[in-house]
C-alpha cells in the first residue's frame, strides 16, 4: 500500500537538515512504497498550500549540504490560533491542506516551537511524526538534537582561533554564542574551547565575579582571559527582573550585545583591554559534522520505521546508544536546562572553570 509523506523543516536552520530528509526518504522508498510531498518554508506552506510532489532525485546528493532544500520560516507557536492573512483560523488551514494533499502523516524536523506546533495538530487528530533539530539542544527527552554537535565544532573553533590573539595582546576576550534560553552549546564548547569563564542563562552570574578571576589570572602571569558567554546569560540583577522589563531594559542599555557589556564591564573593574567577539549565524552554517550525519540518518530512518508502523504522535530521540520514540505530548514546550549538578558543569568545576556565581 503506497503511503504518501509531507515532509517540512521549520524554525532557525542548523546543519543536519538536509541529512535527515535524506534519511526519512531514503529508507521510506527501501521500506514501503512511498510518495513524498515537500512542504515549503514550514508551517507557512502547510498553512498556504505551497507544496509539490517531489522525485526520489531530488534528494540525491545532500546528506553534506546545510542548510534545508526544503526551505523554512517561523511561525511562533503563540500566534498558531490566531487568523492567517485571510483571516483564517491557521489550524483550520493545516488541517485542511493536509486532507488536501491526501497525506498518510506529516513529518516536521525543527525544535521546541515546532514540536509544540506538532503536538496540537497530533491532538487534532493528524498523523505527525517529529524530528528534534536545534543548535541549542533543548528539546526534552532526546541526549541530543542533530545539528548541536557540528554548533559545538563551530563554536570551539572560534575560541580555539581567539586564544592566540588573546594571548598574544594580553586581552581579555568574550566570545558570544548562540543559546538564549538554554546554555547547552556554551557550555560544551567553552569546555571543549579551554574558556576560562562560562556565562549560561540557567546560572545568573555576578560581574564582581567574573572580574575576581580576571584579576587572579593576572596575579598568576596569565595575562588573557577567555569567557564564554550564551545570548541569554544575565547576570543577577536582571534575574529577578520580569522578561518583558529585562528586554526593556536591555533595549535602553548603551551596549549592543551581552558580550560587549561584559566587556566594557571588565574594562572599568579590572583596568584590563577587553573584547567581544560575536560569531553569530556562523554556528547554524555549513556542512554538518560526521556525528550529525550520522545521528540525522538514524532519526530519519527510525522515523520511517514508525510510518511503516503507522505509529504517529511521537518524536525521535537518541537516549545512550538507542534511538527511540518519545509521544510529543511528553516533550513539546518541555525545558531541558543545563543543571548545576550535572556531569559536565560538575567537571568544568572541577577544573576551575568558573561561572560567574
């Protein structure tokens, strides 16, 4: 019996994407007799109807391309029950251009909004499988999300770059990566990076603190200092702010970024020279790692699996060395933050990596 696949990605791009519609297709045709519709720009071409059958060649040759062949947007998820720009209501629209496709189930590959997104069109009685995708690996239930690690590479890079043009000037430098709820990337690629701070938003830091190990190094003869610091760190004032005020008050402050006040914070405490690097969406780009690879193949493949199945309301995780299903309304809008206690923070500690706490 032929079974017909929608296929979308939605949210921030991240390497991986491409390797992981290979995956879910790859093994569809191998498995069953299978008919693949790819859904542009995300949710967008699922609530608008822009959509087309593609052939088995199209997805020859892209396990190492980044970015999406699909293409993807944001549709918050707050904004799911709202009107469309016809002033349709957008669950309505999905629903029907599902039916419309003559779709056996969707699968969505994006993070914590389009899990939840999946979620209630699950509850709404389609068949939808998900697969986690995020540089930020926050998504519940899985170990990791494809197209963390290749972030991870990305970002250690960075650092490894900015030691020796810290080192050399004697600065210190404040490398700004992606992360604005979640400190997972910062975390793995400051440790992997050597940094000699880590800033996350799960731990607010205090600058007095960070200036403490500033003016250690110094006393030390180590004359740089390299901090790590996520998007959405703050520091302990701003914690016990509401978000709206924190965003307001970050819209007014003199500095474009966290990294550079950090900076300019260091700058006055310490009477050191101190710089801010931001690599930005450098962290989604390029070609994914051998692991992400080989991690989005796994999920794809699983993912048809359970199609074979016809086992639909779950997304696919990685827990130890299994690929598993987890049911997405078990995941979608749960937060995985990093946690004081947890192994790696633990061994950062352990080697005198400090947190600004």
């Amino acid at each position: 019996m032929k079974k017909r696949i929608g296929i979308l990605t939605a949210g921030g791009d991240c390497p991986g994407l491409n390797a992981a519609i290979r995956g879910v297709v790859r093994a569809s045709y191998h498995m069953f007799d299978a008919e693949i519709i790819g859904i542009r720009d995300g949710y967008r071409g699922l609530i608008e109807g822009d959509f087309s059958r593609m052939e088995e060649s199209q997805f020859s040759n892209i396990l190492t391309r980044g970015g999406t062949i699909l293409g993807t947007s944001r549709t918050p998820f707050s904004q799911m029950r709202g009107p469309n720009s016809q002033g349709f209501d957008k669950i309505d629209e999905m629903k029907r251009n599902y039916r419309a496709m003559k779709l056996d189930c969707l699968v969505t590959l994006g993070g914590n909004g389009t899990h939840k997104t999946a979620s209630l069109l699950s509850e709404e009685g389609l068949n939808v499988i998900g697969l986690p995708k995020t540089i930020d690996n926050d998504i519940a239930g899985t170990d990791y999300t494809f197209g963390f690690h290749t972030a991870v590479e990305i970002a250690t890079d960075v650092i490894d770059r900015i030691h020796t043009t810290a080192a050399s000037h004697g600065r210190v430098m404040v490398v700004e990566l992606m992360g604005n709820k979640s400190g997972w990337l910062t975390l793995y690629a400051g440790v992997a990076g050597g940094a000699d701070v880590i800033l996350l938003p799960e731990f607010p830091y205090d600058i007095h603190k960070v200036a403490e190990v500033v003016n250690e190094r110094v006393m030390q003869k180590k004359f740089f200092t390299i901090i790590a610091v996520a998007e959405g760190a703050m520091d302990k004032e701003e914690s016990e702010m509401g978000r709206k005020k924190r965003e307001a008050a970050r819209t007014e402050s003199p500095y474009n970024s966290i990294s550079h006040r950090i900076a300019a914070q260091l700058e006055e405490i310490c009477g050191v020279e101190a710089r801010s690097v931001v690599p930005g969406h450098i962290q989604r780009g390029g070609t994914p790692c051998a692991y992400d690879r080989v991690l989005s193949t796994e999920f794809g493949t699983h993912a048809a699996r359970m199609i074979l199945e016809d086992h639909y309301g779950v997304t696919m995780a990685v827990k130890g060395r299994s690929i598993i299903a987890n049911p997405l309304k078990d995941v979608a809008g749960v937060a995985k933050p990093v946690l004081w206690d947890g192994p790696l923070a633990t061994s950062a500690r352990d080697i005198n990596i400090s947190f600004g706490v």
